[in-house]
C-alpha cells in the first residue's frame, strides 16, 4: 500500500519544531479559537464573516450577478474596491455587470456591522470554466419527484434565505424532471406545464435572482426525459437560447431514451454543451450519465462542470445491489477518481440525502429504505464536502429539523468543500474498518475519520505509518469544535458509521 508522507514544510529553525506547548504557540491557538467560536455561533450575530465561492467563472461578454454570502449582526454595510469597468454593486449588496474579454479580474469586498469589520478578495475567472468551487444548493427530484410546482419552488428559495443557508454560500435552486408542459409550442422552443408554472419560468428565475439565488432547470440527451417528457435531443440551440432567455443559470442534462455508445454519449453532450456556451449567457453545465461510460474521462471537454460518478443514490447506508448506490458505494467508487477532479471539473457523487428521513419519494425505493441516521448524514455530508462533490440538499427545506440544519449549515466544513485549491481529498488509510481522507487546503488540511463498522471504535494517528505530521497547524474538530494541540497524543473515538472532521489551520510564524 502507498503510505503517504505530509510534507508540512516547516522552516528548520522554526519556533514551533519539537516544541508545541512554547509561548507564541498559545498565543496563535488562543486566537485561532477566537476565529472558530464566531463561525459556530449564532448566525445573525457578531461581526460580518463570508462564505462560499471567492473564485467565480464566467464565460466572456455574459451577464454577471454575484451575491455576496455574509453572516453577521445586520445591518451589514458593504463597499467594493477594484470593480471591472461597468460592473456596479447594487442596494441589495450583489454586484453585476458584464463578463469582459478573458482574463482574471480582481476586486475587493468589505463587510462592516456594529460589531466589526472584515474584507475578502474576490477572484473572477472569465473563460471557459465555470463552478470554479463544486456548486452549493438544492435539488428537487429525490423528495418532490414530479410534484414541483412554481409557489412550492418560490417556497424553497425562501427557506434557502430564511435558514440561514443562502448567507453559508447556497445558491442554486434546481429544478429537476417534470416541469415541462406536455408538448414544446409550435416553433419547437419548450414549454412548462402550465398548471405547475403559470407565470413561466422566466419569472421564477426572476424571483430566485431577486434573493440572491440561481436557478437551475433539467434537460436530456434523449428524445425523451427519463420521466418522459419531451428530451432536448434535436433541439439543442432553441432550447439553450429559451434557458437563456428565461435567465436559467445550470443545465442538469440526463441519459434517458439515448443510444448506449460513449461516442454517442459525448457527441450528444458536446452538441448541447456548446449550444449553453454560446447562449449568451453562462449556463452550468451538469452531465448525468450515471458514470457508466466513465465520464471523468470525456464530460470536462463537453463544457461539463460536474458529472455523475454513479447512478442515483439511495437513502441508506449500505446496500449490496449495485443498481440501488448506497453511501458507502459511491464513496468507495468516487475515491478512486480523486485525479479527474480539478476547479470547474468535479465528480457529482448526486444530492445530498441528509434530512430525507426515508421520505424521499425517488430515494426511498418505494419506501424499502428508511434512511440514514442522523450521524450517517452527517458522515455523509463530511466525505461528500470532502471529496469535493456538488452539495446539493434535496430534503423539504420548509421543514428542517435543528439536525438537519446542524449538519447542512455547518460553515467550516463547507469551507472545506469550496476551498479554492479544489483538490479532492485522497484516502490514505483503510485499516481495520477506518478510511482516513485527507484534503489540502489553502490555509492548511482537512482529515477525515470514517468508522465503517457497526460498532465504536477507537483511532489514533500513531497508528499509521509514515504519517508525519508537524505541529505547526491548530486543529479544530468541525462537528463539535473541540480544539486539539496535537494529534499524536490524541485518540479519537468514533460511533458506529461516524465520521469525525479535523481542519488544521497552518499557523505563521
Ligand atoms: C435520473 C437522474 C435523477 C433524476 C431522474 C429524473 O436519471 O439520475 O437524478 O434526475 O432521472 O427523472
């Protein structure tokens, strides 16, 4: 087996080697504290802290609307330094404008309250690649399957605000099967169902944008969608311009009703991927074959962003059969494709089950799966944002639960996920039931604990060979923001299916 070696890169007469418990160590660790209690507490209070994506692409001459995720006491006053030409903040505190030439723009954003200040710098990559960070949202296909409605979805976008989770970096809305009329009208562009969609989806999308939010819609490169609506096969151009127009910001495009050949797979995507890319307007592009044609391989140069790495999951933690994916499958499939994802490039390990309870009407199977515990979801939540999949919530965001929320609102573990260097953690342990994942961060590593047996078990780094690790970092546990000083002297104690999370902030010197 590989061992992996930490490089930690400490300088040789650093302060810190050999000598943790040193004075300006403390110093560092007690600030850092500081830094950590503020994320976790209330988030309507203390000083103004962002979240989400700080790398964001556009395509060039596209219509650009930043919202700037921010929790902190309100009111929150902000001031933008370095804004391209022509781009404007408005009252609301989004900026927009139009995506120029290629090429990196830089700006600066500055939040204030009552009780603070802070800046963070926002990086604009105009060119071909969008999701720069893996997208943050929702989905409406594992619970709500056909029963999606414009009022249910203007809904959702509320309690995406009123949760709290659009200010942690939420913003996409996605519409998925099931909100077409029954025919597109007489000039072939699409159509909703009118009942379900009475004013259009333009303005819906108007109204998700109007809270800071985007929308996504679904499409398939069959003649017909996977539920049977009409698919986007031949209609390609009408329909991305239509998307465009309605101001739809991600297409999820599935494989139903299509030939089984990749080349067909690939053509059929890239016919589609380039109709989005010359839009108008930037359009995520999402591919859903179910990785069975090894997508990781072919979807980035069909302009795909993200591509499903397996067919649909299930609410539960394990299962053997292959065609229903568990947790723990699709965890150990998307593992190993840890070196096609890249910024703008990710596996989609698909939505996020955590709230579902079993209630889901696609991901329960008809109700032969209860679904996952709540330590499960949380588990299941960690190793997703760790191996840097899309995080899409697919529970009725209406009803959360306080777990629910605590696990989907957890801000520095999905400060893991949109860490800018969009590296997807690697497994570095698999031993007596334990897989440890450690993933780079620009300010230091995230590690990752599972326990994949049924019952407690204990961990502890000394246990790994060749696993060295420098005491230059603080580390924070991400789930019960207990503060370790090392980890050599820590044991770790992990519940059935647990998984606990470390972030470990390098410190300067
Ligand atoms: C499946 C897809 C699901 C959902 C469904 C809609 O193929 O994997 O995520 O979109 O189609 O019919």
């Amino acid at each position: 087996m590989p061992k992996y070696r930490l490089n930690l890169s400490i300088p040789k007469n650093s302060l810190f080697k050999n000598r943790m418990y040193n004075f300006k160590f403390l110093l560092l660790f007690i600030t850092a504290m500081g830094s950590f209690t503020s994320s976790f507490s209330q988030l309507n209070e203390g000083p103004p802290v962002f979240h989400g994506a700080s790398v964001i692409g556009y395509r060039p001459h596209t219509p650009v609307s930043i919202y700037f995720p921010i929790t902190g006491q309100r009111p929150i006053d902000i001031k933008v330094t370095g804004l391209p030409q022509d781009w404007q903040l408005n009252q609301d505190g989004s900026v927009s404008g139009m995506a120029g030439d290629i090429g990196s723009y830089n700006f600066t954003v500055s939040a204030k309250n009552e009780t603070g200040q802070t800046a963070q710098e926002y990086h604009i990559e105009i060119g071909d690649k969008l999701c720069l960070t893996p997208p943050l949202g929702w989905n409406s296909w594992n619970v709500f399957t056909k029963n999606i409605s414009e009022k249910m979805i203007m809904e959702i976008a509320d309690a995406m605000v009123n949760s709290g989770m659009r200010d942690l970096g939420y913003q996409y809305i996605n519409l998925d099967d099931f909100w077409h009329a029954p025919m597109r009208d007489a000039q072939g562009a699409p159509l909703p169902d009118p009942a379900k969609f009475p004013n259009g989806i333009k303005h819906l999308a108007d109204y998700v944008h109007s809270k800071g939010l985007k929308l996504g819609i679904y499409s398939c490169a069959g003649k017909m969608t996977c539920g049977e609506q009409f698919g986007g096969y031949g209609y390609e151009e009408i329909d991305a311009k239509t998307y465009a127009a309605w101001g739809i910001d991600l297409l999820k495009y599935d494989y139903c009703y299509a030939p089984w050949s990749k080349k067909a797979a690939l053509a059929r995507y890239a016919t589609m991927g380039n109709a989005l890319k010359n839009s108008g307007r930037s359009i995520v592009f999402s591919v859903c074959e179910w990785g069975l044609r090894k997508p990781w391989k072919w979807a980035e140069s069909t302009t795909g962003s993200y591509w499903r790495t397996t067919p649909d999951i299930f609410d539960v933690w394990q299962f053997p059969a292959l065609a229903q994916y568990s947790v723990m499958s699709i965890l150990k499939k998307t593992e190993k494709l840890e070196k096609y994802a890249s910024p703008g490039a990710w596996n989609d390990m698909d939505m996020l089950l955590v709230g579902n309870y079993g209630k889901g009407k696609a991901t329960s199977a008809n109700g032969m799966f209860k679904g996952l515990t709540d330590t499960e979801y949380q588990s299941h939540m960690s190793l997703w944002a760790m191996l840097n999949s899309p995080l899409l919530a697919s529970s009725d965001l209406r009803n959360m639960n306080e777990a629910t929320k605590k696990i989907l609102m957890n801000p520095t573990l999905l400060s893991i996920n949109q860490d800018k260097l969009g590296k997807q953690a690697h497994r570095i342990e698999k031993k007596k039931g334990i897989r440890v994942y450690l993933k780079p961060l620009q300010d230091g590593v995230a590690i990752a604990m599972l326990n994949t047996k049924n019952n407690t078990q204990e961990f502890a780094f000394t246990e790994m060979n060749n696993f060295d690790l420098n005491e230059n970092y603080t580390i924070i546990d991400v789930w019960n923001g207990n503060k370790y000083s090392s980890l050599k002297n820590t044991k770790f104690t992990l519940a059935p299916h647990e998984t606990i999370v470390l972030k470990l902030i390098r410190t300067n010197e």
